[in-house]
C-alpha cells in the first residue's frame, strides 16, 4: 500500500538533503517536493519501505500522512 510521507532531515544532514533525496528515491521514495528551509522532504512510498528510508544516515523521521475527517454537528 503506497501513502504519503514527509522525512524530515537531521539539522546536520540538512546541507546535503538532496543527497539525502537521492537515496530515498534510490529506495522507492516518490519525491514530489522539498522544503530546504526546514529539512523536509515530500512524497510518497510503498508502508514496507517505511524501515529502510527511515535507516537512511542524515533522515530524523518519518511521519505518514494523517487524514482528518471532520464530522457534521448533530442537526445540521
């Protein structure tokens, strides 16, 4: 199953993200955006992949995309 991913990159690491891009990409990581300001990388991934990216020497974490699903008030 492919979700949607942000890694977000040590602050060590964060003047070589797009090394640190090209080896997420090397291991299945669809890249669709990079915030460099903040060290964070956009995109999307197969959930067995989940392990390895987040082994990748420079990358903090890696958070899965939450869905916030808001409910109708009763009566309405």
């Amino acid at each position: 199953m492919r979700i949607n991913v942000a890694i977000a990159i040590a602050e060590e690491a964060r003047d070589r993200i797009y090394e640190v891009a090209q080896v997420c990409r090397a291991l299945g990581f669809a890249h669709t955006s990079t915030l460099s300001d903040i060290g964070i990388l956009i995109g999307s991934t197969d959930v067995e992949d989940l392990p390895m990216l987040r082994a990748i020497p420079g990358v903090l974490a890696v958070e899965m995309e939450r869905s916030l699903r808001i409910a109708a008030a009763p009566g309405r």
